[in-house]
C-alpha cells in the first residue's frame, strides 16, 4: 500500500469526482462517486481517500460499467474502460466539491 502515497503518485490513481443527476441525489445521503482507476481494491481506495479527504468512510461500492461500442470511420471500436466507486462517508463529515468564493 505505501506505494500509493508516493509525493507523484496519489493523483494518479484517484480521477475524480463524479457528478451526475443519480449522484446529486446521494449527495443528501452522504454518498459520494469517483472515478478511480481500475487496477484499485476497495481498501486501497478507502486508504487514499481518507487520507486525501480526511474523513471516516462507513462503506465502498465499486461497479466496472460495459464497455460502449463506437465507431471511427470504418473501424470500431470500444471507449476505454474505468471503475466508479460509491463512497459513504459519517453524516457529520462531508467532501468539498465546489471551491468556495
């Protein structure tokens, strides 16, 4: 696991967060979702995400979404692919997503 914490290495694993309709909806929840890459267990998320963050997280739900099809010119082809992770996190705590002005 140290090899996750390294100064260049920690941005590199944790895309981003994740902002949808269904995902606005389980902001009210505590529940936030990321994008991480898809090489990452779940006790390797919740490592680098407690200790970016700096909060308690209660759960971990990840999904590996199909890959889509798509066409370019006349050779198809599949988008790449990723991994979503739904992290619930203590009602007390929260994750800021939008900087404050």
């Amino acid at each position: 696991e140290s090899c996750f914490f390294s100064s260049e290495g920690i941005i590199n694993f944790l895309f981003l967060l994740f902002l949808t309709e269904k995902s606005a909806k389980l902001l009210e929840k505590n529940y936030y979702t990321f994008f991480v890459n898809i090489k990452l267990t779940k006790t390797q998320i919740k490592s680098i995400i407690e200790n970016i963050y700096k909060v308690n997280i209660i759960s971990i739900q990840t999904c590996l979404p199909p890959k889509k099809k798509k066409r370019f010119s006349k050779f198809d082809g599949y988008r790449k692919q990723y991994k979503k992770a739904i992290i619930r996190i203590k009602l007390d705590q929260s994750i800021q997503i939008l900087p404050e002005n």
